[in-house]
C-alpha cells in the first residue's frame, strides 16, 4: 500500500451491564445540571377558539405523569411553545423522551449560543504572505466566494462548546513527529497518543529498531537510488520510488490534531474543545507498506487483539487510512473491516490518485468511508479517483495556477528533513512546498466523525456514515469553462487500463453523495437518536466495551505519488 497523494508535489447481562455503564459514564462526565427543552405541543382534540395557553399548564402535568418525573414549565418562544425544563438527564435526552409523546409536535433542546470566533492560529486566516498560500486554511472556513467546497468547521466547534468527551482517531500512516510544536505528546498539552509501530520489514522501517515496536515516530521514508540498487531491497522498490522524506503521517495528523486556539501556526480540524485524540499507528515507511502490516494494525487500533502485541489502551473509534493501492477490495481486508465495524469503529479511506480511475482499496471496501477530493471551486479535482464506493467528498488541495505559488493546497504540519528528520522544527506545508491529494480529503471527513462521535458515541458505523451523507451540501454543476463536463464512471482503453477523467462536476454516483460540512454533520449528530437507544438495532459487545473503556479513559482524566 502506498500514501495516497499525486505525483504532482458477549452474555446478555453483560451487554446490559456495559451498555449501563457507557451512557450512565458519559452522563455522568457531560449532563448539566439542568437539562431545557422547547415543546411545541399538540392542540387539544376539542380546541376551541379560546386561546391554545390555557390548556398547556395541564398538558405539561400530564407529559410529566406520563414520563414519571418531575419538570417545571414557562413560556416558550412562539404561541404554543413551553419551556420545560427537568433534573437527572441532559437537554438531548429530555427532548427525545419528549417528541415520544403523542402530544408533542416537536420538542428540541434549549441551547446555549456563543459568539463566534475564528481560532487565533497565524495560519487559519486568509493573507499569509508569500510563500502562503494566501488563502490561509480556507478549506475549514464556511463557503465563501470561490470556495465553495470548504467544510464550515467552526459551527462544528462552537456545537461542542463545553463537551468533554473524547474520541480516539487512529491514524494509520508513516508515523508522526511528535515533536512538532503543533502537535506533541498529550501529557505535553498536545492530542497525540503514545501509538505504535507495525512495520516489520526493516529495510521499509528505517528506524534501526527490528520489528513492532512502541514508537510510531517517523525517521523518514526517503529512497535513494542507492536504497533501489543495494542488497536490503527484497521488497520491490524501483527507480520510481526514489524521493526525498514524505512526512506524510505528520501531514495527516496536523489536518486532524494540529494543537487549535493556541496563536501558533494552524488549527486542527477537531478544534479546540480538546474533544479529539490522535493515535498514531505506523504501517508505512521507504516504498510504502504490506498489508500483513496494515490490516493487524487497523485490528489493534480498534482494540482488538494482535498476537505479539500488548493490546492497545485507547482504542480508536475512528480509523483514517490515507492510504491505498488498485484493485479489488481482498478478503483478508473484508473479514478486518467487518470484525471493526462490529466494534463500533469507523474506518474513512482515501479515494486514490490516478486521475480519475476506479476506487482503490480499501476505500472500495464495504464497510468503509471512501472520500473522494474536490477542488475549491466544488468541482472533482483532475487526480481524484471516484465511482459509486465513494460516501462522500472533501478538499483535497488545488493550484489553479501552472507557475508560481499553489494557491489552494492544504496547509498542515511537516518537516522540512529531505532524508532524517529536523528536530523539533515548527514547520508547515504551504504555497511552495505544497500539500494535495485524496490523503488529505480523508483526515477532513475522519475528523468530522469524530466530532460526531464526541457529541454521540452511542452511534454505530452505518449511522455514522448516513449522517455524514444527509448532512453533506449538493456538488455545483455550473460556473466553470464550459469543457467542464459531468463526471462518468471510470472507462478503460483496449489494454484495460484506465482513461484520464480529470476535472468534471460531481454526480451522486461519483463522488458520493455531496461535499463534507462539518457543522451541518455535528449538529444531526447532536439531534439524531442513535439506533442503540431507540431499540432500532442490536449493539456488539465488543462495541460495547471498547465504548466502556473509551468512557472510562475520559473520566480517568505512499501517498499514490
């Protein structure tokens, strides 16, 4: 498997018990003390001309008898609205057990707004000076003018004011530089975990330390043509592999996790409620990375168990491969996939980048997320794979420009190392040293998820997935040349392999079912009843304990270049 980037720069008991725990955990450490909820009630079946306020002291009595608790009422908003408030469960869970009740019309809850505010990280604003990008971190910003396919984060954010639930990303890639000032350590006041390290061949690892190991650090990924030619290479790399350091984890983490609100470089998309952990988990290194590699480390991320491995204290509910090679969707990821989706986890995959060709694996996995890339302007960007796997679609960086600076890449964290790494250095992608490809669409819709998650972790991969997709704004279809066609299914010539589809517009059956908005996704998320607590679908049991330990942490404290 390769970095996905172009080339261009169970007792019933049991279950009960756990299921107890989670929901009763995560209301413990997020309820406030009083939960408010406008209702707009029903008009009584014998209504007369006298005014609907007369009767409504009454019908909230009756509400609460038939609820079996105590609320207390007052004037609501609009006529016939009542304020009701209740002690013993947050705002989300009154209104739900509320719009139940057949005397409802609808019931919602009572929220507290807040100013908002863009974050005060140099990098998220627009003007940068050269080398930029000008445009700052436009692909986080609320739609606006040309960028139209920006995924409106900060409504994401200020949904989740004062939320202190976390959830784990696990981001399975060439490692990370946790010395980076926009990252660090979580003891350190950054949001990276400790991770690990799964890459066995050592000529792809590249750390000097044989075998798995403790330490997802990245030492680099370079190739010489040295490395190509040189009796280590046992693993296939050829003259086309050679390339000075990727620092393709740590461009990936940065997007998710990158340290927000703290007047140094750029935001992560996750913000900065604190409400998101990355968990670095390293399965690529020189020439890319095997999947008897990558799929025991999707299965560890998700907490399960690896022979030979100390199981994995913080398990992931969200899995971000950016990362990905042609071909069919195999069994052996099949069988991974389907045993972490019945763990509660959610795997988002990157599309690939060979300009329009079919989806590849995993992202053409069932079960999994496949994320499709956009350019700013909405339309497919030219090296975006796509067809019908894809859920849904995301920025994945855009020059517009054939000279000069890149005007709409997606700035994130880096090293500036061409072989070892720069210690220490608080070093960012930009208009030069640009950051595109389908690698970076996926962190976007993974962190999204995560947000979603946060606000509900009750939610099961498939409600993750169609949320993510009834919340996500339609593709344009005009305001570009008119040689701008349609996107089609992927076509191949007489030797089979794959016709160049470069830029066109979105349809359904391409780039899934629109562009990602985070904060259109983060409040469904926050009014939606997930399946576990409406009876609607049965709840695994290892779901149910990763959501256990995940709970229990919290109270406790080559990109296809």
């Amino acid at each position: 498997m390769r970095l996905l980037m172009p080339r261009f720069r169970h007792g019933l008991a049991l279950c009960g018990l756990a299921l107890w725990f989670a929901s009763s955990a995560a209301v413990a450490q997020t309820s406030p003390a009083t939960a408010r909820v406008i209702v707009k009630l029903k008009a009584p079946a014998a209504a007369s001309d006298a005014p609907d306020t007369a009767t409504q002291p009454s019908q909230v009595q009756g509400l609460a008898h038939r609820l079996g608790m105590a609320m207390r009422e007052r004037a609501g908003p609009t006529e016939r609205t009542r304020v009701v408030t209740a002690h013993g469960l947050d705002s989300r869970q009154l209104a739900q057990r509320l719009a139940r009740d057949s005397e409802v019309e609808y019931a919602v809850p009572d929220e507290r707004r807040h100013r908002l505010s863009a974050p005060d990280d140099p990098r998220y604003a627009s003007g940068l000076g050269a080398p930029g990008p000008a445009v700052g971190q436009w692909y986080l910003r609320a739609p606006l003018g040309d960028e139209r396919s920006s995924i409106n984060v900060e409504g994401a954010w200020t949904g989740l004011a004062g939320q202190s639930r976390r959830t784990v990303v696990a981001v399975l890639d060439s490692g990370v530089r946790f010395d980076h000032p926009d990252l660090r350590r979580f003891g350190d006041g950054g949001n990276l975990l400790p991770g690990y390290d799964f890459v066995t061949d050592p000529f792809l690892d590249n750390d000097g330390t044989p075998g798995r190991d403790s330490d997802p650090s990245d030492p680099g990924d370079w190739v010489s043509e040295a490395d190509v030619n040189g009796p280590a290479n046992t693993v296939g790399c050829t003259l086309a592999d050679v390339s000075a350091s990727s620092w393709h984890g740590t461009q990936t983490a940065g997007l998710i996790g990158a340290i927000t609100h703290n007047a140094r470089g750029m935001a992560g998309i996750t913000g900065p409620g604190g409400n998101v952990l990355v968990l670095p988990v390293r399965v690529l290194g020189k020439c890319g990375g095997f999947d008897s590699d990558i799929i025991p480390a999707m299965r560890w991320a998700a907490g399960l168990s690896v022979a030979g491995v100390p199981s994995n204290p913080n398990p992931a509910r969200v899995i971000n491969l950016s990362l990905g090679g042609a071909g069919p969707c195999g069994a052996a990821y099949q069988d991974a996939i389907r045993e972490i989706n019945q763990a509660g986890v959610v795997v988002v995959a990157a599309a690939g980048n060979t300009s329009g060709g079919e989806v590849n694996a995993p992202a053409n996995c069932p079960g999994v997320i496949g994320v499709a890339g956009l350019r700013h302007l909405g339309s497919k960007v030219g090296y975006s794979d796509l067809g019908p796997e894809i859920a849904l679609s995301a920025p994945a960086g855009n020059c517009v420009n054939l000279t000069g600076e890149c005007l709409y890449p997606l700035l994130t964290t880096t090293n500036s190392g061409t072989t070892t790494p720069v210690a220490a250095e608080d070093a960012y992608t930009d208009g030069t040293n640009a950051t595109a490809g389908t690698s970076f669409s996926a962190p976007l819709v993974a962190g999204t998820a995560a947000l979603m998650l946060a606000a509900q972790p009750l939610f099961n991969p498939d409600e993750v997935r169609k949320l993510l997709r009834d919340s996500a704004r339609a593709f344009p279809t005009t305001g570009e040349a008119p040689e701008v066609g349609l996107c089609h299914a992927p076509t191949f010539d007489e030797n089979g392999f794959a016709i160049e589809q470069l830029e066109c517009y979105c349809t359904t059956s391409t780039c899934g079912a629109g562009m990602l908005d985070a904060s259109a996704a983060v409040a469904l998320a926050r009014t939606t009843e997930p399946a576990s607590v409406s009876g609607g679908g049965a709840i695994d049991g290892a779901w149910l304990l990763a959501l256990v330990l995940a709970v229990g942490a919290v109270v406790r404290a080559r990109p296809e270049v």
